[in-house]
C-alpha cells in the first residue's frame, strides 16, 4: 500500500493520532503518582491532570518553550523532569526566586515569618496539619518520629529556581535532597486527580478520588 492511498483511506484516524499527539505533548496529560511523597494530597495510584500550558507554550514532548504564560507561585503542585534524579516528579512549590526559606522542627519560614500550622488529625503513625502557605492552605503529613528531614538552615531561592517540598514531609525527596528545582525542568502544573486505582487491592478504581479537587 503506497502512502497517497494509506493516507486517504485512514485520513481522519491519521489527523485524530496526530492531534491527541500535539494535544498531549503540549497542552494537557495525565501522570501517574507511584509513590506517597504527596500523601495525602495525592496518594499513590492517583493518576493527576498536568496543564501543560499553566506556564509555557511549548514544543510538543520538549522543554522547549515557544512562548511563555507566566511563572509558578507558592502553593502550586508542579510536576518536572528532574535532571538530579533522572525521575520525573511531584512536587508542591514553597519558595520561588528571591524567597528566603528555613525550616525547624519541621517548621517552615519564609522570609523570616513562621508559617501557621493547625492540627486535623492524628493517627499512631503520623500527625496532619493544615500548613498555611502564606495564604495557601493545605494539609500536610509529618511521622510521629524524629526525622533527618526536619530542619535545613535559611537559604535564598536563586533567580530562575524554585523550592519544592512534597506535602509527606518526612519522606519526601525533595529540594532538601535534589536542591532547588530550576524552572527550565518545569512541565506543568496539577490541580486535579483524573483517575485512580487501589495498588493495594487488585487495582481495584477508587471512584470516590476521580476528578477529586487538590
């Protein structure tokens, strides 16, 4: 079969592939969350919406940016390809350039000023508090244990990077392992789970997390 005849046989299919091909490159995808460094904002087996197009225009499956919309702000949930852990990750933004940001006891500050943190819940394992990211609310999940993870000393966020935290702080890899997270990494921007599934039971869909809210 010659191409001319391939093409105008499969014509709509060929245009339909081509399309969801820019489509997903560009403007919107999904991911899959395989580990908890997110609980319980996302869980493992959520698989989580990716605007593409929360910051950039870009050339589809590239870092290439063609045109830009505008910068990530604290609080956002951001996946990006990180080139010091060869992983794509997921990751919520605490401190953008210029931010001053500390941490003790578990603690944040930002700019010198403590966050406000209140208690929600309590298990024998771990504790969650609602973090008040500087008007950004959300809970975060801290283990009933001592962690290597709970201080880091001030440090200013450099020009064209960002601190990110995973919302599991204890167990987290985050920029306290990788560091700063430079914006050229960044693919986009998660708001919403689209579909999830229980790796603890056979796969089993959870409906009540479809199209959650993050």
């Amino acid at each position: 079969m010659n191409l001319k005849k391939l093409w105008k046989e499969n014509r709509s299919l060929i245009i339909f592939l081509l399309l969801m091909f820019v489509f997903r490159g560009a403007v919107a995808d999904w991911n899959e969350v395989p580990t908890g460094s997110m609980k319980p904002t996302i869980i493992e087996g959520d698989r989580i919406l990716v605007n593409k197009m929360a910051y950039d225009l870009r050339v589809p499956f590239t870092h290439i940016s063609l045109f830009k919309f505008g910068d990530p702000v604290r609080g956002d949930i951001v996946i990006f390809d990180s080139a010091v852990s060869g992983k794509r990750l997921v990751k919520r933004i605490v401190g953008v350039p210029g931010d001053v940001v500390e941490m003790r006891d578990k603690v944040l500050f930002i700019n010198g000023k403590a966050l406000d943190y209140q208690v929600v819940e309590q298990d024998p394992h771990a504790i969650y508090r609602k973090e008040n990211l500087l008007g950004v609310e959300h809970i975060i999940r801290l283990v009933n244990a001592e962690s290597g993870m709970a201080n880091f000393s001030a440090i200013k966020v450099p020009e064209g990077h960002y601190l990110a935290l995973g919302d599991n702080r204890d167990e987290s890899a985050d920029s306290r392992v990788i560091g700063f997270v430079p914006r050229k990494e960044i693919v986009g921007r998660s708001r919403s789970v689209v579909l999830s599934f229980n790796y603890d039971n056979f796969y089993i869909p959870r409906s009540e997390r479809f199209f959650h809210r993050l």
